[in-house]
C-alpha cells in the first residue's frame, strides 16, 4: 500500500480520460464547509448506544459518548467492510428493538453471501423521499406514466422506484423483468413515458423496439438506468434508438436501495441527497481521504437510518467527488458517474487494468457498438486476453480486429486479441450484463 501504488492507481484512471473535464471549480468546494458535524456526531451516539456491533467497534477506536468529533477526527474512525455484515447472523447489527422493523431487504448475494437489510418505518419513508425527489430531478412528474423493470422481492429496485413514484405522484406501471412481448405490448398501450430498469435491460428493450419497428408507437420521453456501470456508447446507443434523455441513478441495498443519487439535466454529476447521507472518497490503496476531482473509492455514511445505521461503508465503487456548483442550481452536492469497483480489477501480464479502461480504449475506436466481453485465458504459464466486441450495424469489419488491438495497445499498454463479431451476436441481459470471464484458473 505504498504512496508509489497509489498515484499509479489514480494515473491509470486519469489517463484513461475516464471523466469529463473543465466543467467545475476546484476552489469553489470546502470539504470542512460540507462536513455535517451536528448531525453526524448524533448518529455516533445514538450508534454507540444502540447497536452491540458498533458500541464495541467505536469503543475499540477510542470514541467516547459525549465528546463531539471535528472533521479531521471524523475521518480517523474505522471503516465498516461488507465482509463484516456477511459474518454475521441475520439482523445482527440492528440499532432499533425488532418489533420497530417492518420491512428487510437483501443484496443479491453475486459476490459472496447476502447481506440482510432491515428497515423501520421511517427508512422506508426517507427512502421514499429520496427516490422521489431522484424522479423529480430527472424531471419526472405527475403527468408522468413510468414503465418499472426492474426486480420486485428481496432486492431493493422494484418496490423501490415504485415507491419513488407513488410518492412523486406519478403513475406506476410495476411490470417487473422478463416477458419481452408483454413489456412492449404494456409500454405502447398505456403510453408510458418513463422506462426505469438497468442499462442492459434499456438496451435490450430498445433493440427490440427497433428490430419490430415500433419507434412511433412508443412515447416514451426519459430513460432512468442504474445497478450497474454503463459507458458512452451504451448510453448513446439507447438515446440513438428511442430518442430520449437518458439518466444515470445510483444505490446499493446496503444503504437503502436506488434512488441515493442521480444525474440532472446537465449531466455534469449525481447529486447525492447530503441531508441523509455523508459521502467521501478515499484512495482504496492508502484508505486516505482524496480532495474533490480525485478518483478514488465512495465510502457512504448513512445519517439519519434507523434500524442498521452505516458508518463510514466502503462501497467499492469508483467514483470523486465533483466540486463547485451544478448549473442546475441545486445545493445538493455531487460525485461522478462510477467507473468501476476497486475489487474487480485484473492483473494480466504485470499489469492491472479495470474493466472501465477498456470500454473507454473502445470508445476511440470507431465502427464499434457497445457490446463487449473481457475473456482471460492462460496458456503454458502465459495469460492472454480476447477482446470480442461487436461491430456498430452495417459498419465494414473489416480490419476492425487490428484497430481494437492497436488502440487497446495504445490505451492501457496492454497487448491483446481482438474479435469483431456482428451486431446482436453478444448476449443481452435483463439485468446485469457479465463483461469479465476468467477462465484461467478453470
């Protein structure tokens, strides 16, 4: 975890030109201005009295009830890692009597077991909230109709966004995933004018409406994708074929659901709701705090939850925190899209590389579409990387393999195989689309 480790690791981002630039000012932000010192020191308190885990974590970091800590003490505490939520036994970390709980979530359990998630009331109604007013900054109103794909159950997104909905005052058309004949036949009849879902559900609807030529059925004005990271050309493969205004929203299960963050018409950040939650990011490699416009990993702390309090979580996600004012006006403050998680980097021939980098080397490489898979191999002690991509539809492939090699080569300093297939060869997914096989230690 040398300092050399990390300015390599924020260089690697940066040289990709993963974010846009020149849109802020960087003496327009005061991290301490920021810094809700009331507010968090009563989450504190009220987490050391009320939850076993984080009275004996807390006391174990020297906190003590009744002293009031400042910003730079703040961010002297200990982190809370998933991996202490999994250890432990179904509510284990609750802060409230169990009878206040009315409602438990899960996270989907794709990178180890479940975490179980309890909610009181009053989560349920901030949570509301929160997803409203998400609705409300991409623009979404009362008059809207919104087409709802993702998940009901145990995961967070459904029941979410339509709660959001509800709220906002907007029509709710929960159809949930799946059954792609009935999503179009629904969107069409009832005129929806709002699809929620992930971004590879989104893609593959849209493709779906154009190959049945449904384009002027539809009315559909705004797209609203999150769950999982999604490039440039995806985005604007899906704004190409339904003409609409699409917007990037951000949640995890573990604090709360959807709905914690979105982009606003600027499209110069996602506001995060700062009077429920305090965000930071840290290099994932020192675990120091990074000042604003740096990349680095979001760590969440959740201000006002009741039933499982999070203090300073480390997310895994890569984001930075965006300075200066939105031209939207809001006073709600920002981080950037999410490039990536630190955890799922690759470390092929010596080099580490995540899987971000290579979307955005893609992107520089024109007659490409945005489907891509990351397949790694080894042979003879010597691992290889493929690239297969598709190829935008009726672009010449021609010679396309040695142009992916050479800008990935470029790009990352990464020799790779390429493989340009024909557009729609790839698989779609309604939910996330799985872009890394590893098949090296198969």
């Amino acid at each position: 975890m040398s300092m050399q480790h990390a300015e390599i690791f924020r260089e690697n981002f940066f040289r990709e030109n993963f974010y846009r630039e020149n849109y802020y000012d960087e003496k327009s932000f005061s991290g301490k201005n920021d810094f809700p010192a009331q507010e968090l020191n009563l989450l504190l308190h009220r987490a050391f009295i009320n939850s076993p885990f984080y009275g004996e974590k807390l006391k174990k970091a020297g906190f003590k009830p009744g002293v009031s800590l400042d910003y730079e003490c703040f961010f002297r505490l200990p982190f809370t890692e998933k991996h202490e939520l999994r250890q432990a036994e179904p509510l284990a970390h609750l802060a409230v009597p169990e009878e206040q709980v009315v409602r438990i979530h899960s996270s989907s359990g794709t990178t180890g077991k479940p975490v179980v998630i309890p909610y009181t009331k009053k989560d349920v109604d901030d949570w509301s909230e929160m997803m409203a007013r998400s609705l409300q900054t991409a623009g979404v109103s009362v008059k809207d109709r919104v087409h709802i794909t993702p998940g009901y159950g145990l995961w967070t997104a459904g029941i979410g966004f339509q709660a959001g909905v509800e709220k906002l005052g907007a029509m709710a058309v929960p159809i949930g995933p799946g059954n792609t004949d009935k999503q179009l036949e629904l969107m069409i009849d009832l005129k929806s004018s709002v699809l929620i879902g992930t971004s590879s559900y989104g893609l593959l609807l849209a493709e779906e409406i154009a190959k049945r030529n449904l384009q002027r059925s539809i009315c559909l004005k705004k797209g609203i994708f999150g769950s999982e990271r999604w490039g440039e050309k995806m985005r604007g493969r899906i704004k190409e074929i339904l003409a609409i205004e699409v917007y990037d929203i951000y949640g995890l299960t573990e604090v709360y659901g959807p709905g914690i963050a979105i982009d606003c018409p600027y499209h110069q950040g996602m506001h995060y709701w700062s009077d429920y939650l305090f965000m930071e990011v840290i290099d994932p490699l020192t675990e120091m705090p990074l000042p604003p416009g740096e990349v680095g990993e979001l760590v969440i702390t959740t201000i006002s939850k009741e039933a499982m309090p999070l203090i300073r979580y480390r997310t895994r996600d890569l984001t930075r925190l965006v300075p200066g004012c939105c031209p939207c006006g809001s006073s709600h403050p920002r981080i950037d899209r999410i490039v990536g998680r630190s955890d799922d980097m690759i470390k092929i021939k010596g080099v580490n590389i995540y899987p971000g980098q290579i979307d955005t080397a893609l992107m520089q490489a024109p007659g490409l579409s945005s489907e891509y898979q990351i397949v790694l191999t080894r042979h003879e002690g010597r691992d290889h990387m493929l690239i297969k991509v598709e190829k935008d539809p009726g672009a010449d492939g021609a010679g396309l393999d040695k142009k992916v090699e050479e800008t990935i080569k470029n790009s990352i300093g990464v020799t790779v195989s390429a493989e340009v297939v024909e557009y729609g060869s790839l698989p779609r997914s309604e939910k996330k689309t799985k872009r890394v096989f590893d098949l090296r230690e198969m």
